[in-house]
C-alpha cells in the first residue's frame, strides 16, 4: 500500500475511535517516520527523505522526524563534489540540523553533525566553533578535541609548506625556518593555535587514553611546531619529542588491533 494511503487510513481510524485530529496526525507522522527509517536502512535516502518530510509536516514538534530528514540529507552529501546538487544536501542538512537546536540548543547529535559538516566542507572556522560546541556539551567527547587539533595542523601545514619553499628549505631538510623575520612572523600568527591544537588532542587522550589517532596527530603539531623554534637545539629536541609521539601511536595501533581479534574471537 502507497505510504499516503495508509497515513489517510490511520487518520480515518484515529476519528473512527473519537481521536482528536491533532493526535491523528501525531500518528501518522510516526508512521510516514517508521517507513522512512526502513528506506533509509535500505540505503534509499532520497525515498527516505520525502517520508521524512512528511512526517514533520504532520508534526513538526516531532524532534526524531527532524533528525533522521537532516541525517538522510547529509548521507547524500559527498565530501569534496561541487554541484549545485551536492552542495544543496549539504544545505538542507544544516538547515534541518538548525531547527533541532532550536528546539533543544544542547542536542548533541544535531551539534556533532553541523560540526562533521563543516569539517568536510573545509570551512575550518565553522568547524572549529561547532566543535567546541559539541565540547561545551559533552566535555569527554574524544573526537571533538581530536578534530580541534586536525584543524589547526592542516591549516599551518599549508602555510609552513609554502614558506619552506619560499626559503628553498626541501620539506624533509630539518629546521627551524631558516629567515628569522619569517620565522618571527610565523610564529605570531601560529604558535597559539598550533599550542591549542597540541592542547586540544592532549583532551582527546585524556577522554581516550589510547586513542592513537590522537597520538599521530601529537606528532604532526610538534613536529610541524618545530619550524618556528628558535635553535636548531630546540628544532631537533621537538623532533625527538614527536617521534616518541609515532612510536606511541604505532604502539597503540598494535594493541588496539589485538584487543580487536580477541573481542572478535570470543563472540564467535
């Protein structure tokens, strides 16, 4: 039976048994949801999207019918196409994300899914807000503090990059940049943030203590960091710093990977 129908029949129960229409209608909205989680779950997000729709026509108070129409519009949104198509899912989900928080400002799954999509977008000041927001509601969210310092080391890689071969300075030819004004420069545009990154994925640990993304990550921004050092002294003890990070991470990998196999052993 077409999904419209059955929400008329509903409808048509509901007053048959002396059901107010407001309740009908609540009814039906959860009933256009049910059929949209199950085109959803098939993967049919565009399908999945006009029963969401429906359902918060019916009831726009209905905060689980707002969710799953923002969720199966950003399931269509592909990271890195620029089509007008593309860009629209993109904008629909951050609308329909929007009116969540509107109703309930701390929906932490609305706050982490704005944040997802602006980091995919590469709109690294948006991303960095949104993610601080998720932290402000949940103050051990691992990834939020682990994005925080991705964001603040693929930003300064493109920038320390650039002035190394400005300098005729090779990427694997060790620092600190060699022009002091650059250096001095660089260093106070970016020594702050890239501390907060390093601080940011010291949060990551602290939530997650063998979190080895966090740990790569560690070694990115202090090895990156080293550049604007002002002695090859100090370049080369930030260097041995960040190779304890690699060796930690791999570590990590390693025993995270055989915790893994034995969880997977024991359940079959």
């Amino acid at each position: 039976m077409h999904y419209c129908a059955t929400l008329v029949s509903l409808a048509a129960l509901a007053c048959t048994l002396g059901t107010s229409p407001a309740v009908a209608q609540s009814l039906a909205s959860r009933e256009s949801l049910n059929f949209g989680i199950q085109a959803f779950k098939a993967t049919r997000y565009s399908e999945a999207v006009e029963y969401f729709k429906k359902a918060v026509e019916l009831d726009p108070e209905f905060p689980a019918a707002r969710l799953y129409l923002a969720t199966a519009y950003m399931s269509q949104y592909i990271p890195g196409a620029d089509s007008p198509e593309n860009n629209q899912f993109a904008q629909s989900a951050l609308e329909q994300f929007s009116k969540v928080l509107d109703a309930n400002p701390r929906d932490l799954l609305a706050t982490q899914s704005i944040a997802n999509i602006y980091f995919q977008q590469r709109d690294w000041d948006q991303a960095a807000e949104w993610n601080r927001k998720v932290i402000e509601i949940d103050p051990n969210s691992k990834d939020a503090y682990y994005t925080l310092g991705v964001i603040a080391w693929t930003r300064f890689f493109v920038v320390d990059r650039q002035a190394r071969k400005d300098l005729a300075m090779r990427p694997e030819e060790p620092g600190p940049l060699k022009d002091e004004l650059v250096r001095s420069q660089l260093k106070a545009e970016w020594m702050a943030r890239l501390d907060a990154g390093i601080q940011s994925e010291q949060g990551a640990l602290k939530a997650d203590p063998d979190y080895e993304h966090a740990m790569a990550y560690m070694n990115l921004l202090i090895r990156y960091r080293a550049d604007l050092l002002d002695s090859p002294d100090e370049y080369k003890r930030a260097i041995e710093e960040a190779d304890e990070w690699v060796h930690k991470a791999l570590e990590t990998k390693k025993k995270n990977a055989e915790k893994r196999a034995a969880a997977a052993a024991t359940q079959n």
